[in-house]
DNA sequence: CTGGCTGCAAATCTTTTGCATCCTG
DNA sequence: CAGGATGCAAAAGATTTGCAGCCAG
C-alpha cells in the first residue's frame, strides 16, 4: 500500500461545510449514530443537507478510517468516530450501545483459522441497559 | 420465566410441512444464510414458499432458541443453525463467515458496565479468506 | 478551471405487515 | 374446529445510484 496514494486520498477530501459539519457532529460523539441521526442532526444548521450527502460522506470517512461501522444493530448501519481499539455492550432491548475500553487477549490456535488472515478483532458485549430494566419494572 | 409458557410455545409450533423443509435446509448448514438464502433454496422443494413465511419462521425459531441471528454482516440479517456457544471470522471481502468453536475469558471490570446486566457475548474476527486472497492474486 | 461534491429523486434491497384462506394439533 | 400458519401483495425502511449543477483546492 504505497504512501503515495494515501497522500492523495487525503488531498483530495475536499472540506465542505456539510462534510466540515457531520465532522463536528461526529466528534466526541458516543452515541453511535446512525445515518438517519446524522441526517437529521446536522439538517438543522444545513436545510438542503441531503441522505446522499451524508452516506457519501460517511463511507468516505470509513474509507479513510477516520470513523468505523458498527455492526452491532442489525437493523441499520451504525458508526463511531471513536477509532481507538475498544469493544461494545449493546442493550439488547434498546439498542444504546456503549464503548468498552478494554483490551482483551484473543489469539487462538491457527488450526482454526479455516485459511483466513485475520485482521482485527470485535467483542459485542450484550446485556440490559439501567434505563430499560427501570422502565421494565414499572 | 414460568415453565408453563415455555411449554405452551411449543406445543404451538406446528410443524407445516414449509416449517419442516426451512428446518431441513438449516441443519447442519455452516453457511450463516440470509432470509433470502433460505427463501431461494427451500422455494425449490415448496414453490409456492413465501418470504413472508421464510422470515415468520426464522422469527419464531429465533425466539425458541432454534437458530441465532448474526449482526456481522452489516447488509442484511443471517442466521446461524448452531446454536451452542462459539464465535466467528467473516471475510471483508467476500462476507464468508465461518464458525469458531473456541472460548474466551472475557471478563472485565464492573467500572466499565455502565449500569448494564451483561447476558451474553460475542466475538466476531475478521480476515482475509484464502479465496479471496487467492482472487485478488490472479 | 476541474474533478470531486451536493441535492434531489428514483431505484434497490431487505424486512415487515394486512388479510383472506388454509390446515395442524 | 380454533387459532396459529401461509401466500400474496403492498408498505415500510434503509441504502444506493444517476445526473445536472456547484464549488473547494
């Protein structure tokens, strides 16, 4: 993978005020948005912000790994800003999903590795939020 | 969770003859289908199959244990057959998931729970299959 | 300037739902 | 026979795509 096409990807992300926007509504953001919540977001400072705009954007930055899709919910694709190495505790009734900053060791024995070259590793934690478990015993 | 319920849930399940032909098509089955994977597959035998049936029954099989859904792959929903506790590797390329029957210590600190009663987890690699690499060589 | 980006709408794909009819238990 | 199950079609969501015009570098 030659630097020099990391070079150019990086100049060519052109800095536009709705990309410049869904940056700033991504940054520091632990709530593990959805598309539809970024659209609806930042449509509020930018009217015309459009859906294709925002999927445009989000896969651009994926490709350039400055957020990473989530897998977590099967309902629809989520993503976090937050690129450091952690896993995720998803509630399995609300889908609130909360960043586990913890470092696990998962190596395991090549003979399962079914001729795969692995690349990385994800826990989803599943489980019952406080929220919901409140709300259940009412 | 009162025993009687359980019981009345099975005794519920009837066992139509498309019922039996999804049961058929999952057994065994380490390919981790998609609803449309099964649709496609059992409509040979039962022609007249509907996607409406094929996703009642993954529904009502899922909620009896019988099968488990996968969030791995972020463009549609699949199942699993294999039931008892396992993780997986999933090809970023070609989606290819395969099971790994190995377990892990993955406790940590209450600190980190954020409130939540943690029910279960789920590890999910990612790699490169030996297909695809090979692929991606020719 | 120019190639990438935007907005809008239409198209795709997956999954869900309403409902009349059917059939297992 | 009753209530759950099926099939069909339409609806609902989520995501993608085509394209003309726009603008950041």
């Amino acid at each position: 993978m030659p630097v020099r096409s990391e070079k150019h990807r990086d100049r060519r992300f052109k800095m536009t005020p709705q990309r410049l926007a869904i940056l700033d509504y991504l940054k520091g953001n632990v709530q593990h948005p959805a598309a539809d919540d970024v659209f609806r977001a930042v449509r509020r400072k930018y009217p015309t912000m459009s859906f294709a705009t925002v999927y445009n954007t989000l896969e651009a930055l994926k490709k350039r790994g400055m957020v990473k899709e989530l897998t977590g919910d099967p309902d629809k694709k989520r993503f976090d800003p937050n690129t450091s190495p952690h896993h995720h505790l998803i509630c399995t009734n609300c889908r609130k999903i909360v960043d586990i900053p913890v470092q696990f060791d998962l190596d395991f024995a090549e003979q399962y590795r079914e001729g795969f070259v692995i690349t990385g590793s994800h826990i989803e934690f599943s489980g019952i939020c406080l929220e919901c478990r409140n709300r259940s015993r009412a």
